[in-house]
C-alpha cells in the first residue's frame, strides 16, 4: 500500500496526518520518503498504524531518529502477512535503498550480475551492477564482485568472447590485440572471425550461464584426450585446467540455483474507470521488494483483458522473466500469455492462477495490497481535486476573474548575455500541466537583454495564431484555444509588454498578470501597488508552479540550444557544404588540421565535392582563418 504526498498547496503537517489516518492494523513494512521521495527510513511492525504513528508523537520517537520525523514527506507501506515475512522485506529493501537512518554495512552495494549484449553485432561478456536495458541478457545475482570476476575469467579462457569495451569492437589498425594471440577473443575487430561464428561462441556462453554445462564440458573432455593421444601435452594441460575450472564453475553455478520459490506475484484490484496492480517479487522463497503500479483507460475491461495487458507491457521491458507468475483466479486462460512469456525468457514459463497453498495465500496477499492501494489513490485524487477547485476559486476573487481561469498560459524568457535568447509557453488546464500544448520560441528580432522586447516577440507570435480554424494550414491545436489567464515572469515591464502585445489581435477578454520573483508579488494591470498573497495561499502556490514550470521549459530549451551551438564546426558556415559534403571533406583530409593545412589543389579531387565548390572552400577557410 502507499500512501502518496498531497499537492503542494497543504502543509506537510496536514498531509503527513492525512496518511497517518489512512494506515491499516495490519503486519508490514513502512518506508519514510523525504525531498524528491528520496528513502530515509525502512521499518518493520507487527502493526503498522501505532508504531508509524509513534514516530510523530511528541517525546517518542525512537533514540537517533529525532530528526527523521521533521525531514518525512511521504509515507509508504507494505502489508504482509506476518512479523517474520515483513523481516525479510526490511532486509530487502534496505539493501535497495540504503536509508540514511538505517543501519548500514559500509560495503553494502548493489549486486554484481554478469550481461551479455545480445543486441550488439558482436555481444559483449561483462560485468555489471545494472539490471535494467533492453537488449541484455542477465545472469546472476551473485554473493559479491569477487565471484563474479572470477567466473568471467574462466568464461573467457573457454569461450573466447571479445573483451574490449563499446558495442562495436574496439580496433581498427588491423592488427588483433594482445587478447587474440593468448586466445582470449577470436578478433571481431579485424574480421577473424564471422558474425554466425562469434554468435556461436555467445551462445555457448548463455547455455552455460542457463545451467546447461554438460556440452562445454564434454567438449572440453573431447578436446584434452584428443591432444593427449597426438602427445600435445602442453595443450593437453590447458583443456585439462579448463575441464577442471569449467567443473568447479558449474557445481558452484547448482548450488546458487538450488532455493527454489523464484516466481512473481500478481494481484489486481479494479474500480470503475482505475486500475492497481501489485507485483510480489518473490526470490529464492523470500519476498525481495514490492512493484505498484496503477492503470489507466479500464474502464470497461475485465481481469483478464487487464491482467495480459499489463504483463504484455510489464515483461516487455523487464530485464527478466520469472519461470513462474501468479495471476488472480479471475484471468482465466493463460496459454497464449504463456506463450509469450516463454518466448521472451527464451524458456518455459507458467502462468497459473493457484486454488490453495502458499501460492494462493501470496496472491490474495497482492490483492489485498493492491485494493488499499486503490482506495487510497481514490481519496488522494479526491483531495488533489478539491485542492485545485479551492485555488482556483481564489485566484478568480482576488484577480476579479469572470470565471474560474480554466486554462492559464505562462510566459517565461531565458537569455545570457545576448546569446541563443528563447521563450517558452506553458499550459495548465483545471490546474493541471497540459504538456501537449507547450510551446518553445526561438527569439527572433530583439537585441541584446531587451527583456520588454523579447517577451513582446514571444506574446504576439503565440496570440497570432490564436483562434485558427482546423482546416487552416496554421492550425495548431495549443495555439487554437484562448487562455482564460496569462500570466509572465517578471515585473510591470513584462506585463505593458504582453499587453502592448496583444492589443494587436483581435482577443475575447483575457486577465492578464505578472509575478515577481524576488517578493512573489503579483501586478494586475493598470494597478501600481502589487498584490501581496500569503505564503500559504492555493492560488500563490498554484501561480509558482506554473511560472517554475515555465522557467524550466525555457532553460532546458536554452541549454539545447547553447550546445548545439557549441558542437558547430568552422565547417558549417562554409558555402556549399551540407551535412553530406561535411562527412566527405572529413573522410578525404581525416581530420579538421589537415584540411586548413591541405592547398587548393587537394580540395579538387575530395570525392563528392565539385571542383568548383572545392575550391569556393578553400578560399572561405582561408578567409576566415585570416590567411
């Protein structure tokens, strides 16, 4: 179950006792999310509602935790059946997290898996801590990196994989590395070896890692006694090293997969048009983390239309399929999903809907996780709602609005000194950021910080094309519509500008304000004192998040722009030379000094390029160059 933060408009007091209110009786584990939901504390509780709430009464926090309470913004929890299963999940989950108010081992890391880049031409054996790309085959967890780093060399002393790094390999003098001659790689990277022959090699290195080692090994064996027989004893003695390297690997391999219980969890809970799923991920026979999600667009739909669509989206981008998943009674046939599944795993995969046992227990356990969840969202959405409703009724009394501004656009400029200046223009409608209809503007005609000026070029460009019809060419649909609001960063200079602006085009009645951001002033039109609204205020909370917005948009569109400014090449600027000519004057001359130090006649035979052009080149780089 999670609790999820309120908006920003209640005080953290007010949220925290809201999900304070709504914790079950009930077994489980809590996780204290802070700033940007960072974890900063994982517990565990015979009953969750009176040891969260402890945390929060006055005099009871727990000794080295009296500062967690003042720093928590969120609460989360997961219910589980009893204390004992809840001990594992804390364990799990502090593993994961790392909370800084836990108790923690300073070496305590991520675990060590080993990747193979199927995806690549040539895949890559390695060694990773990641566990989520597309693309990549996943083996492990295992104990620590020591175990990891081991098993890889003796994979490469077999199977002679490239270790070089990149997707592509990684030498291109034409002459194999040092790995070749020592037989640790086939040299992809100088055509030694086919794409089928060194997929082959991979392959092996995949049945091998999937527990199927009686091949390699009776290879191996083959390889030895036929080395011995022709009194190559010194090859001999490799196989041999290798057999017994390969033996040892292999046994330690079976003794990993030996726990058995390595299946997921799926429990579902459905209300009108919204949707919430748990995934129990279960490892080993020990739950190891728990999966929320919530679906949306259900309406209509029954359990098991939902439950395969979200295992077809879910398991599509999942770095690995369990050999197992529990569904809900409810989904009915599973063959084609298991179909799919096995395919994905490369491996049988059952899809079974338990009638008893632990299995049945676990999934009534996700189920039940999964309603909370949904109740709680369902209240949550309630109160965002009525929160938005109530600043939205204040900023109609205090702007003495017409009606409540459904739909406020913000203008924001950002600009450094004179270079790559840009606007941007955000929506939000009932409240709520309408990202679809964002706009980015490059400013076009306003010199140096001109401010005034270039807010004026950005207002008149966007109310230019306000009102048009679906049928015109101009049409854009977040340009169509009439804000009920704008609002621009600034000051009184910045709003006579937007006003001044949009004076020219024949507008219905559109509020127009300003907010300040060194007093969080507000200026009306026509107004000189400001309007002061409290800190606390919905409508000043909702007016700050939808100018920061704004100031978001435009820097990141201006530090794109600045970038790609900074990747232009004296190239670009040259008459005649497109992208296509660029790479060929490149490829010719092989770098940009040998191109300004090449004469005129070198620029005559570049492939691709006129003789003409090459010499109109030549002349602009030495122009430029000052030569």
């Amino acid at each position: 179950m999670s609790v999820p933060a309120a908006e920003p408009a209640t005080t953290r007091e007010e949220r925290i006792e809201a999900q304070l209110a709504a914790l079950p009786a009930k077994p489980g584990v809590y996780l204290f999310r802070g700033e940007r939901d960072a974890v900063l504390y994982v517990g565990k509780a015979k009953s969750l509602r009176p040891r969260v709430r402890s945390y929060f009464r006055a005099g009871d926090a727990r000794r080295g935790l009296e500062r967690l309470a003042d720093r928590v913004q969120r609460i989360e929890v997961i219910v589980t059946a009893n204390e004992s299963e809840a001990l594992h999940l804390e364990q799990n989950l502090i593993r994961r997290h790392r909370p800084p108010f836990n108790v923690r081992l300073r070496d305590d890391k991520s675990y060590p898996y080993i990747a193979v880049t199927v995806g690549d031409d040539y895949p890559r054996v390695m060694f990773t801590r990641e566990r989520h790309r597309r693309g990549v085959h996943y083996f492990g967890p295992y104990a620590n990196a020591k175990k990891v780093r081991e098993t890889l060399d003796v994979l490469n002393r077999v199977f002679p994989y490239r270790p070089c790094e990149g997707p592509k390999p990684g030498r291109h003098s034409g002459i194999p590395c040092l790995d070749y001659h020592i037989e640790r790689c086939l040299a992809p990277c100088v055509g030694y070896v086919s794409k089928e022959d060194y997929r082959a090699v991979v392959d092996g290195v995949i049945e091998f890692l999937s527990g199927e080692t009686r091949p390699i090994l009776r290879e191996l064996e083959r390889k030895m006694n036929a080395a011995a027989a022709a009194q190559r004893f010194e090859e001999a003695a490799r196989y041999r090293n290798r057999l017994f390297s390969v033996r040892h690997l292999a046994e330690r391999q079976a003794a990993d997969k030996r726990a058995i219980g390595t299946i997921d969890v799926i429990g579902l809970a459905v209300a009108d048009d919204r949707a919430a799923v748990q995934i129990f991920p279960l490892r080993g026979g020990r739950l190891v983390d728990r999966h929320s999600f919530h679906l949306e667009n259900v309406a209509g739909q029954d359990v098991p239309s939902l439950v395969e669509a979200f295992a077809l989206e879910y398991y599509g981008s999942a770095p690995a399929v369990p050999p197992q998943i529990v569904v809900p009674r409810e989904t009915g046939d599973t063959s084609a999903l298991e179909d799919f599944l096995s395919e994905l795993r490369g491996s049988r995969v059952e899809v079974r809907a338990p009638q008893r046992g632990e299995k049945r227990r676990l999934q009534e356990l996700a189920t039940q996780n999964a309603e909370l969840a949904l109740t709680q969202d369902a209240a949550e959405s309630e109160r965002r709602r009525s929160r938005r409703v109530e600043a939205l009724e204040e900023l109609r009394e205090t702007l003495n609005l017409e009606s409540l501004p459904i739909r406020i656009e913000c203008f924001d400029i950002s600009n450094i000194q004179d270079e790559s200046p840009v606007g941007s223009m955000v929506v939000f409608q009932d409240a709520v950021p309408k990202k679809a209809h964002y706009r980015k503007f490059g400013i076009r005609r306003a010199d140096g910080q001109d401010d005034f000026a270039m807010m004026a070029e950005v207002v008149s460009r966007r109310f230019a094309r306000a009102g048009v019809s679906v049928a015109d060419d101009e049409y854009d649909e977040g340009f169509a519509a009439v804000p009920n609001l704008v609002v621009v960063d600034g000051g009184k200079g910045q709003l006579s500008a937007a006003l001044a602006a949009m004076q020219a085009y024949d507008l219905p009645r559109v509020a127009v304000i300003a907010l300040a951001k060194r007093e969080e002033e507000v200026f009306l039109p026509g107004d000189p004192e400001p309007v002061r609204l409290d800190a606390s205020s919905p409508a000043l909370q909702l007016l700050q998040r939808i100018r920061d917005e704004a100031h978001r948009f435009a820097l990141g569109f201006h530090r794109q722009r600045r970038g790609a400014r900074a990747h232009e090449s004296i190239l670009d600027a040259l008459p005649g030379v497109g992208p296509a000519r660029k790479r060929a004057l490149l490829r010719h001359f092989g770098s940009p000094e040998r191109l300004l130090a090449a004469a005129p006649e070198d620029f005559e035979g570049v492939p691709g390029v006129p003789a003409k052009t090459g010499r109109a080149i030549y002349e602009a780089l030495h122009k430029a160059g000052g030569a």
